[in-house]
C-alpha cells in the first residue's frame, strides 16, 4: 500500500509549506519555486521498495524499525546508513536487513537474508553512522557490518558499557579495509574496554578522528559536513549525537539522532544542549528541507526556535510503542509544533496496532515494517 506526496519545493518565505499527507490521497501542495522536487511515499510492503536512484536524484528512506531509528540515504553512486536500531524485543534486526535487502540487494550469507537466498558477495554501503550509542539506534549494525561492505564507519567514541555497544565494536574490529572515525583521537593501543571486555581495533581497520565542520564526498552533487561531534562530556549518550546535514543536489537533509535540548518542556521553552550548539555555530546549515526529528520527537528537543531555524519542508519522525521511561512517544507537543512549521509530518507508528497490508517488510511481527517513508529528490 503507498501513499504519495505530490512533488513540492522550497518554498518562498510568504508561501505555506507542505501539509501532512494522508492515507486517503495526496495533499495539495504550494506552487514550485525552484527545479528541484521533493517526493514521498509509503513503504508497507517490500515490494515498496524502491531500487537505487538514477542519476540526478537521491532517496532519503526512513525504515520503519518500530521504536527506534534508522535512515538509509541513497545516491546513484553512494549509500549512507545513519542509525539502525530497535527497543523493540521481535525482529531488531531483521526488519533493517529485510528493508536493505529490498532496497539493496541481497547480501551476505544465512544471518543477512533471512528466508532469502543468501549472496556470495557482499554489497557495498558507503558510510554508517551511528549518531550515539544507544540500543534503539545500534541494536542492528553489528549484523549490518557482518553483512555489507562498509567503507567508512562513523561513531561519537562515547562509550556506553553495554552488550549492544560491544557487539558493534567487534563488528567494527572485523570490517577489514574499512575506517573507523571517532570524534576523539584513537588511544596509542587501538583498545576499548567495554561491559568487562577488551575490543582491539586492528591495524586492517585504520582508526581516524573527526571534527565539527569536516565535509565528506559523498558522490556527485552530494555531501555530508559534521555539525556536532563529541565523545565526551554529557552523562547521557544522547548528548553525544552525530549531527549532519546531507546536501543532495538543491535539497539539505538534517539527521539530529537523539540531539536535545534538556529536560522534557514544552516547545516554546528556550533552546539549550545540542540544539542550540548546531544553531549557533551552523546557522546556514540547520536550514533543510528534511529533518529528521530528534528524539523521537519527544519534549527533551524540537524548540521552535530550532525548527525556525530549520524550516523544514518535511519532517521525519521514527517512533514505535515502547515507552521511554513513562512516555510513549512522539509527544503531541511536539507534532503540534512541527504542524505549526507547515511541513509533512511523516511517521513509522500510524499502523504499529493493526497493519493494513502482508506481507510487512520483516515479517508480521511485532512492531514496525508497515510505515516506511521514502523521500525522494529529484529535478
């Protein structure tokens, strides 16, 4: 089942911005301004899956993973992972491998496909992030690492002691001819020491730091610049997200992880944390047409000070039903004020309770695989 938004662009600042699209059919949308389009559609099925883009255009998928997160940002001549994790206790990292499979290709052996038919070569993605260490954005890159080829592996460096974290470092260590980048410099003895385990990081797998404003190729007319990058500092991993914004052509993707502001308050509360760090240093380079909603769009980010500064045309929000603490989210404060910018609130948990269409990507199971949004930019 797919539900399509008709294509828009960045509109002008008198103009309104694109209202939240429905099951029942398109939502009308403001006049084109500009070349570059901006499409979306419902994934609920694998066979909803698009392939990779041609040329000139990029997809920006938001795999539907229950309650946690997980981008895939494709490129005719790159593929990006930002995130890949579930709280969710079926499925956490068979519904990440049913979607890039679909998307992608069958790669990698029994563990990678499933009830697939396995591949004697691996495919190739280009970067995976993840932007903190926590389980509902990590529980699955551990498999993915087993399962692709991966060239470049982002990671804040903060360390959570935890079994998850662990098993993505061993991964890491074992993606040879890949390069691990953290956000502070590798110790002298490559190790790491986590939940009552030494990880070394090979000498096969070159180990670099990172810093705020490095740009990063990414393929043709494509690029990623880090605007958070910290490995320390913050009690909560959250703090320590990986902030980027992707420029994709004339569009600008801003993938925020978990960035807060503080404590749960209401939107109109001050903005403060990671918010206002990437507002005040990047102010240029917040203004995207896509967010990724930070948090899962609870009350701890999303100030409307930050989604001014964002102005975003369409807004990703991946949620499930597992609770944060004593908060299922995302917040309808927050959905109130992402309404407020004008943009298409799109979301992973309309169907967490009753699936409308089978098979779902990942097996119909548990939460997530029926609301996967792809994004597509175009001319």
């Amino acid at each position: 089942m797919l539900a399509t938004g008709c294509p828009l662009t960045r509109p002008s600042p008198v103009q309104p911005h694109a209202p939240e699209p429905s099951l029942d059919g398109p939502a009308q949308q403001p006049p084109p301004t500009t070349k570059q389009s901006i499409t979306w559609a419902r994934a609920a099925t694998p066979a909803d899956v698009p392939g990779p883009p041609p040329p000139g255009t990029w997809r920006v998928h938001m795999i539907d993973v229950g309650t946690g997160l997980a981008i895939l940002v494709q490129g005719a001549d790159f593929t990006l992972l930002y995130d890949a994790g579930s709280n969710d206790p079926d499925e956490k990292p068979a519904r990440v491998m049913a979607y890039l499979t679909a998307a992608l290709g069958p790669s990698g052996d029994e563990q990678c496909v499933g009830a697939g038919v396995p591949s004697a070569a691996r495919r190739r993605i280009d970067h995976v992030i993840l932007s903190h260490p926590h389980q509902d954005h990590a529980s699955a890159l551990d498999l993915v690492l087993h399962c692709f080829e991966v060239g470049d592996v982002w990671d804040s460096g903060r360390v959570n002691d935890a079994v998850f974290y662990r098993d993505f470092l061993y991964a890491v260590a074992e993606a040879t001819g890949a390069t691990y980048h953290t956000a502070s410099p590798p110790p002298d003895d490559r190790r790491i020491a986590v939940k009552g385990q030494v990880v070394t990081i090979p000498p096969e797998v070159a180990w670099q730091s990172f810093s705020e404003g490095d740009e990063v190729t990414l393929g043709a007319d494509a690029r990623l610049t880090l605007l958070h990058a910290e490995a320390k500092g913050h009690a909560d991993p959250n703090g320590n997200s990986i902030v980027v914004a992707v420029d994709l052509g004339g569009a600008r993707v801003l993938l925020t992880g978990d960035a807060e502001s503080g404590e749960r308050a209401d939107p109109s509360a001050p903005l403060g944390d990671v918010e206002e760090h990437v507002v005040t240093h990047f102010p240029a380079l917040v203004d995207a047409d896509i967010l990724q909603v930070g948090h899962h769009g609870s009350k701890t980010s999303s100030r409307r000070a930050f989604l001014d500064a964002v102005s975003p045309m369409v807004a990703l929000v991946s949620a499930g039903p597992r609770r944060y603490r004593k908060t299922r989210l995302p917040d309808a404060e927050v959905l109130a004020a992402l309404a407020a910018t004008g943009a298409a609130v799109l979301r992973t948990d309309e169907h967490d309770g009753a699936c409308p269409t089978s098979p779902r990507i990942g097996a119909d199971k548990g939460a997530g695989g029926c609301d996967a949004w792809v994004v597509t930019i175009g001319p």
